[in-house]
C-alpha cells in the first residue's frame, strides 16, 4: 500500500468517461484546445489529472474521482 496520490492521465480520462473512443481522438480533442483542466486550457494528453481537478470539455463539466485502493 502507498501513501501516492492516485493519478490517471488526461487521455486515459476523456476514454474512462467514454467522451471519446480511441486516445486519437483524445489527442485530436486536447490539441485543439478543447480541454480544460481547473479553468486553464490543456494541450498535453500526459497531464495528470488527480482527485478534485475540474474538466470541462465538449459542453460539459466533470469532477475527477479516483480512488486510492490498490
């Protein structure tokens, strides 16, 4: 067990929340400039994304939930 914050990258993010259906349409959506990550607009499909980061993309607005269980 780790005291390490979860963590899921924003690509990996957008295809959990079934907003897209391949990471090549994540890449095509995040270079476009189509996401926002806490208000700022994110162009690296790397980010980390952890517990309580705001997404908003495509109309719509998330919280991130992870959870810490192995």
């Amino acid at each position: 067990m780790t005291d390490e914050p979860a963590i899921i990258k924003l690509d990996q993010y957008l295809k959990l929340m079934g907003l897209v259906q391949t990471g090549g349409e994540a890449k095509l959506l995040i270079q476009a400039g189509e996401v926002k990550v806490n208000g700022v607009v994110e162009t690296r499909r790397g980010r980390k994304l952890v517990s309580g980061d705001r997404l908003m993309t495509l109309g719509q607005t998330f919280t991130v939930q992870l959870n810490n269980a192995s």
